[in-house]
C-alpha cells in the first residue's frame, strides 16, 4: 500500500449509503459446453452481472476465450456483461471487445503502457472503463486513473486460475479505495475478485460488486447468491 497516498486523503469523509452488493458469477468456472444454459441459469438465481475472464496465455499463464465468445454470449444474456481482460497490450483489442457487447471493461494497469489511453478509448467507445491489478502492484499504481474509471478491481488472487485461495492482505486497498473515492467524490464501484466465498465475505462488506466462479457454480446458484448478497 502506498503510504503517501493514503495519507492525502482525510479520513474524517463519510462513505455514501451503501447500496446492494452486486454479483457478478465469473463463467470461467461454468460448464462451457452448455453457455448459454449457465448465463440464463445465473440470471434466473440473482446475478446482477456476468463476469467474463479472457486470458492470452501471456499476461497470464492461462488461456480461455476471446472476442466471438463475447459476441454470443452477449446474445444470450440479459444481464450486462463485465469483461475482465487479462492480455498483453489491450489497446489492440478494445473497439473489438466493444462492438462484441462488452458493457464494463477492465484492464489491467501492468498491462499496457497507457492505461490512462486505453480507459478513455473504453469510455470513447461507449463502454463503461473498468482498472485493476496484480495483488503485487501497489494501489498508487492506479491512483491517478481512478477519475477516469466506472469501476475499480481488486484481484485477491493472482490473475490467471479459478479456484485459487483468498488473499485477506488485498482487502486493505479496498478500504483505500472507499476513503479515496469519498474524498474525491467519484462514483466509481468497487468489485472484487478471487476467492470470494461464505468463508471470505466477512472481509468484503465495503466491496460494491463481489465476483465469484467456483462458489457459486460448484454449489446451488440461488442459495450461493443469495449468501453473497446477504
Ligand atoms: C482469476 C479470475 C477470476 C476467477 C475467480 O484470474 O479473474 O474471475 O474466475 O474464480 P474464483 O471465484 O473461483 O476464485
Ligand atoms: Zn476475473
């Protein structure tokens, strides 16, 4: 955590009245032959929104599914759809992520060598700009994006797997980022991602949007759901 950074902003703002938190079930953990099957299945169990992981087997050591993939489960889904690229050099790809029906879009910060380029083109382009980053990359990394930004991520996991366990020494930058925002007055949401379960979300009160793979589709939809948001 940056530590010149957190302590420009007064803790004395008060935090906005906290809304319904948001789901966003991450498909990378669905049964990818039966898509659209699981897209409605999530929608009809209390999803707010689809969290879709694209990976390029270099950002990450992973590989998973690109810009057609988008375009169909866009016709599918009812729910918006929130595009977390995990890909080397982003700027290449953004129109195209777009035009397939991405409604948030996220990159990450280490990613690319104009992030701050790469958000306004998402907004340009009439999508909602989302950043994050590794949980090795200090938060003053994305300080100064943060106005550029409908939503904020924080990884508690590497980048890269499902399934992985919850790193409870990321939950810091989420507390950061709720006094920044206030004392900023921006309105950008914050989401997290990795390793969000019944276990974890004790830790995740100040979170806006909570993604989950394995625990909501390893265990009863609805139920899962409905635990989240509780
Ligand atoms: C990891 C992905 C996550 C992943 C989360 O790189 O960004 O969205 O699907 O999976 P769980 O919820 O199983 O940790
Ligand atoms: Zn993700």
């Amino acid at each position: 955590m940056a530590k010149d950074s957190a302590s420009k902003i007064s803790t004395a703002t008060v935090p906005k009245s906290k809304k319904p938190m948001l789901i966003a079930p991450s498909i990378l953990s669905a049964d990818f032959a039966n898509l659209e099957k699981e897209i409605k299945a999530i929608a009809a169990a209390g999803a707010d929104w689809v969290h879709v992981d694209v990976m390029d087997g270099h950002f990450v050591p992973n590989l998973t599914i690109g810009i057609p993939v988008v375009a169909s489960l866009k016709k599918v889904s009812s729910l918006p759809l929130d595009v977390h690229l995990m890909i080397d050099n982003p700027e290449k790809y953004i129109e195209e992520f777009i035009k397939a029906g991405s409604d948030y879009l996220t990159i990450h910060v280490e990613s690319t060598k104009d992030p701050r380029g790469c958000l306004q083109k998402i907004r340009e382009l009439g999508a909602r700009p989302g950043i994050t980053l590794r949980p090795g990359t200090q938060i003053s990394e994305i300080e100064p994006l943060l106005n550029l930004c409908d939503l904020v991520l924080i990884m508690t996991v590497e980048p890269g797997f499902g399934g992985q366990s919850f790193m409870q020494g990321q939950v810091a930058k989420i507390d950061w980022l709720v006094e920044a925002r206030a004392a900023r007055g921006l309105e950008f949401l914050i989401e997290v991602d990795g390793g969000v379960s019944d276990k974890t979300l004790s830790h995740l009160k100040n979170a806006d949007v909570l993604v989950a793979g394995s625990y909501v589709f390893k265990n009863d939809y609805a139920t899962a759901i409905k635990t989240l948001k509780s």
